[in-house]
C-alpha cells in the first residue's frame, strides 16, 4: 500500500516528535529531564530548580534560582477584576473548567501573544506559572462563595501556592511534600495534554490557545482527573475492608481502577508513585492517619494479585494531597498548573521545530454512494 499504510490505534507506542526536554526509559526505569533523573532530582533540588531547567536549559545557581523567583512573585498579580468572571459561573463549575475558562482569559491581555520567541514564550511561561497558581486556588474559593486569598511573596511559590489553597501556612514538610508532587507533576514526555498543546501549537496558534487544549484533555480521568476519582474512592471505602470491597465489586463490573496502568509502565510501577508512596507513608504518620496508607497498599496488593497492575503517580499524589488539606476537587488543578512548566517547555520547542501535525486515516466507511 502507501507510506499511510501502517495504524496503531491510541498511537499507541508511536512516536511522534523529537525532543530534548525528556524521555520515559522504561528499561532504565529513569524519567529523564534535560539529561537529569526526575527522582533524583527531586531529592536534592525544588520546583523552581525544575522551571529554570525546562524554561533555559540548565539548573541555576543560588542567585539565578533566587531571581528567578522573585521575576515568578511579581508576576501573581491578575488582571482588575479578573475574579469577577469566576463569579458568573455557576457555583457548582468543577475548578478545571474555570481554570480553562482563566486561561483562555489571559491571553486577551499579554501584549506577547503574536510572539513566537523562545525568550518570549519562555517569559510567558514565567508569568503563566505565576498567575496559575492564583487562579486554581482562587478560583475555587470564589466558587465557593469565599474571600479570594492574596498572595504572601514572603513565602517561597510552593510554600504560597499551598497557602492560597488552604488559607494556612504550611510547616516546612508540608511545603517540602507539596513541592516534590509539583516536581512529579512538572514534566512527562508526551501524554495526551501535551500532545494536544503541541498539535494545538504546530498550526502556530498561540501558547494561549495551546495551553487551553492541554487543561481540557488533562481533566479527562484516564489522564489528570484520576487523582480525584482515586480520592473518591478511598473516601467510598472509608477502611481497609471497606476499600477491598469497593476495588473488587468495580473489577467484577469490569470497571476502571483509577490510579491503576499508565500507557508506558503498564507492567511496572510509576516511579513518581513509588516517590510519593514514601511521602504518604512519612506524611500519614505526621497526621497520625496510618490507615489511609494502609488502605492505599491494600488497594495496591489487589490490582497486583487480580489484575497485574501497578499504581501510577495519581494514586499516592491523591491521599498526600489529602493530608495537606487540599480540597478534592483540586487535585487536577494542582496537576495542571505544576504540567504548565512541562508544556509551555513543549510549545516553545514545537514553535522551534515546527512542523504542522496533520495525520492521515485508514478509511473504514463506504465508497461509491451517490445522492
Ligand atoms: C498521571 C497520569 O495521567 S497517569 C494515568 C491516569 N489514569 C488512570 O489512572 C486511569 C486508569 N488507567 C487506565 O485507564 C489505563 O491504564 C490508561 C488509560 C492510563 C492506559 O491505558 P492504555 O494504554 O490505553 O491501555 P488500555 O486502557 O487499553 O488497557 C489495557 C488493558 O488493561 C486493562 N486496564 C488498564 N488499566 C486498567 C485499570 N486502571 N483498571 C482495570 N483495568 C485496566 C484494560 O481494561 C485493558 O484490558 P483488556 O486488554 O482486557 O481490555
Ligand atoms: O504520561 C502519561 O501518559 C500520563 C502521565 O503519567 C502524566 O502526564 O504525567
């Protein structure tokens, strides 16, 4: 047949750009960022680390890491009456739509947005990291007829994003934990929201538009809306017992378990999940709540035992994120708006090296018909 012959479904395996922000090495069992090692990078560096090494190509000293956070502190900032466009929405809006909804706002008041630059899309992404986290944490308590919390520039961006959410100030290990899931969150070579972003990118629209395509697919829950679908159902199982019972009624249906299988690991573990079963298992005894991680094992043991399935990253970021007192409904939020590193990383590439996505079919519907 013709070069068109070959179809996977799902794109299953296909690759479908070159990059050098990273690469899921399965058999090495390293998620591989500019180079560096997502886990051991998480042990040793933050967030912001992350940013400046997706955004400018290298890790930063002390002074550029302290820089480049105060060029993020200043930027928390949303436009006059930004909020009020939360207000008219309908107080029951799940906090991705509005997030969508802010997103696709901003991009009416960047001055930028024709602007196609590496330095200027990677600006953009400075102040999108910035005035996301506003949006996901206020967003929320505007829906939920509650004062919107200003940002603290006294605290470190995660320490703040954390504290808008909450309304307290975290401990130092809470910040600590928090920071690691948005570390873990921050980059993943090609899942479907980045994909989009970088189809989305490719007809040269703007990061805008790009970055709005990415929230929509990442609040499906075979992606990003897991970690709350997961929440839930720990929530549903109440015990140990109870949660047993729930995985094996939902298998018998033939269900889904969320936070179970990934595309690339399928047979393996997620690391980012063994990474954050470590945080539960610490955090659980800080909040002297043991049982939720052990419930959480016992859920793993199941989907090993009946399915040969192993936890992906939403399910331990899901009961770490309860233990801190995040509301359920922000789980995906807080995915997104950590991603917003790793795709806004991507649409400056595809500008980079563009070439327009535009795939082919194999044609399964009839021919020769004739009104
Ligand atoms: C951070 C992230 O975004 S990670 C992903 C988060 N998503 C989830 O946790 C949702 C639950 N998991 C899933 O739906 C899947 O594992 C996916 C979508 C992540 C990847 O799946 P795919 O590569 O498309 O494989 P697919 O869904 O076809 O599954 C292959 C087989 O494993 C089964 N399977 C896969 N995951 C699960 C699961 N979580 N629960 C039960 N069965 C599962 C499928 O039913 C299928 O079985 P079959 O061959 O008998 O029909
Ligand atoms: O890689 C994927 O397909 C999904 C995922 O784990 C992520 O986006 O973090």
């Amino acid at each position: 047949m013709t070069k068109y012959s070959t179809y996977t479904p799902g794109l299953d395996g296909v690759v479908a750009t070159e990059t050098e922000l990273s690469y899921l090495d399965v058999d090495a069992e390293e998620i591989v960022i500019r180079g560096y090692e997502l886990i051991e990078l998480a042990n040793s560096k933050e967030y912001i680390d992350l940013v400046q090494l997706l955004l400018r190509g290298s890790l930063p000293d002390e002074q550029e890491r302290n820089s480049l956070e105060e060029e993020m502190k200043k930027e928390y900032t949303l436009p006059d009456s930004f909020f009020s466009l939360f207000k008219k929405l309908p107080e029951d809006t799940h906090p991705m739509d509005a997030l969508r909804t802010g997103i696709s706002a901003l991009a009416g008041y960047d001055k930028d947005i024709d602007k196609r630059q590496e330095d200027t899309i990677n600006n953009i992404a400075v102040k999108l990291l910035a005035k996301i986290s506003n949006i996901v944490a206020n967003s929320y308590h505007i829906l939920h007829k509650e004062s919107a919390i200003e940002p603290k520039k006294e605290l470190s961006y995660s320490a703040n994003f954390l504290y808008m959410i909450t309304g307290k100030e975290p401990t130092t290990r809470e910040v600590a934990y928090f920071d690691q899931s948005l570390m873990m969150y921050s980059e993943h070579e090609m899942p479907n929201s980045t994909f989009t972003a970088r189809v989305i990118a490719s007809t040269n629209a703007d990061i805008y538009g790009a970055l709005t395509g990415a929230v929509a697919s990442l609040k499906g829950n075979l992606h990003g809306g897991a970690n709350e679908a997961v929440m839930q159902m720990l929530v549903e199982g109440k015990t140990s017992e109870g949660f047993r019972l729930l995985l094996y009624d939902k298998l018998n249906r033939k269900e889904k378990i969320m936070g179970f299988g990934h595309r690339v690991y399928m047979k393996k573990m997620d690391p980012r999940a063994a990474l954050m079963k470590e945080s539960l298992r610490e955090l659980s005894v800080d909040k002297n709540r043991e049982d939720l991680f052990e419930m959480c094992e016992v859920g793993e043991s199941v989907m090993k035992e009946e399915k040969g399935l192993y936890p992906n990253l939403d399910y331990y970021a899901a009961p770490v994120y309860y233990l801190l007192g995040i509301p359920i409904d922000l789980y995906t939020p807080i995915f997104f708006a950590a991603r917003t590193l790793g795709l806004c990383a991507h649409v400056a590439e595809q500008y980079n090296t563009n070439k327009l996505f535009r795939p082919r079919v194999l044609y399964t519907g009839p021919r020769n018909l004739h009104p």
